[in-house]
C-alpha cells in the first residue's frame, strides 16, 4: 500500500512539474525551438558582434550582424548554426564553440526562418543594383546563363565575372563573395562564391570556381546554386 502510494505521488509530481513548465513555455508563446537568453558580454566586430549569452544555466557564444544590444538585455533567437575551433580574425579571439546566429530579436515574435547573417547568406538574393552591366569574361558565362542553365554546369568549373556586392570574411574558414553583373534569370540576381580570396566591394573580379546545386549548410543556409573553391583569374 505505501509503494503505490509513494508511485503515485512520484507520477504526480512529474506530471504537475510537465504541466507547470508547458503552462510557462505558453505563457510565453514561446515555440519550441526559440531561444531566450541574456546578454552577458559583448565583443563587436565590424562584420559581426559576438555575445556571450546566458539560457537557463547554459552559457554560449553567437555571433550575429551588429545591432544595438547591451549587457543584461533579455533577446530571443531562433536558428543557429554550430561551429568549433572558430577564429574570427577581426576580433582576433578563437572560440572552442560559438553559435551563428540568423536574427535576433528583443521579443520572441520572431519568425524561426529569420534572414541569413543579415542576409549575407542564405536562399534570399541580394537585391539587384540597377547601374551594374558587366560583360562575360572571355570564356565565361553570365549570372542569367548559370541559372537558367544550371543543371548543365552542376559540378563543372566555370568562369564568371561581376561586381562585388557584398563580402564576408572567415564564415566557417572560408570568405563569402556576392557577385552580380547586371543579368538575371528570375528573381536570381547575384551569384555566391565561397573563397579563401579577398576582394572589396565595388570590385570587378573574375572567378573561376565549381558549381555546387542545393548545397544546405543546415540552419536556414541554403543555396540552390553556389559557386565553391573560387580562385581570382588575371589576364582574362
């Protein structure tokens, strides 16, 4: 008689402690994978801030684009993208592990799909500047021939020239480079090149790289074409 009444008191504790953390996340409306922490230390950097961040009794690192946080603010998140060992070269600290972050947000009405680093990466395009117009380098393709004809470069090197448009340096080891040169195929406007080159904005740079289709970094950082292991080409 006293086991099952000890039982029974374990299961009702474990229930009303369910019931209690269910009523807490709704009260919220917090969804499942949303993140609430605080802000314990910043280090801004000119690409990225770093925040070292508190949930629960959890400590960790993310990096996210710069926006006006302090220390002791509540803020939300909600993709992320693990990486170790990660050196950022403008901060010059490495981190054993850091969390990239897509948005964050001061309430938890925050969409879980987000914008990629502040639209660095991601399925999104960059919007198109009207006043680019490059011609193909010699041998080379254009941004509306490489979309519109993707399926027959899929893993093929290729020669592209453009304007830089945007640029990141040491995502995940590697240099982020956004070309546009005036065509489009759709609203695909720009091409992203990974790289261990460095270009600035405003540059016109021909690359030669490999065409990768529907590459997923995992955490929204998708890409229906990418252009990888680019290398600058001279003289063309």
């Amino acid at each position: 008689m006293k086991l099952k009444l000890f039982v029974m008191v374990v299961l009702f504790t474990m229930l009303n402690a369910c019931q209690t953390e269910d009523q807490q996340t709704s009260a919220e409306g917090l969804s499942p994978n949303m993140h609430k922490v605080v802000v314990q230390e910043i280090v801004n950097g000119k690409t990225y801030m770093y925040l070292k961040v508190k949930e629960n009794d959890q400590k960790n690192w993310i990096a996210t684009s710069p926006k006006d946080v302090k220390e002791g603010q509540v803020i939300y998140y909600a993709s992320a993208m693990e990486m170790r060992d990660f050196t950022s070269k403008e901060v010059n600290r490495t981190f054993d592990k850091i969390y990239f972050v897509n948005k964050i947000s001061d309430s938890p009405a925050l969409s879980s799909t987000g914008t990629s680093m502040g639209s660095a990466h991601g399925r999104s395009t960059t919007p198109q500047l009207e006043d680019i117009s490059v011609s193909p380098a010699k041998g080379g393709i254009t941004i509306e021939q490489l979309f519109s004809k993707k399926d027959d470069y899929a893993n093929s090197k290729i020669i592209i020239k453009g304007q830089v448009v945007k640029f990141n340096a040491q995502i995940m080891g590697k240099n982020w480079v956004h070309l546009q040169d005036g065509t489009k195929d759709g609203k695909n406007n720009d091409i992203t090149i990974t790289t261990n080159e460095v270009v600035s904005v405003g540059d016109i740079v021909i690359f030669e790289g490999k065409v990768i289709l529907n590459k997923d970094f995992g955490a929204g950082y998708s890409y229906d074409v990418i252009l990888e292991e680019g290398v600058l080409k001279v003289g063309i």
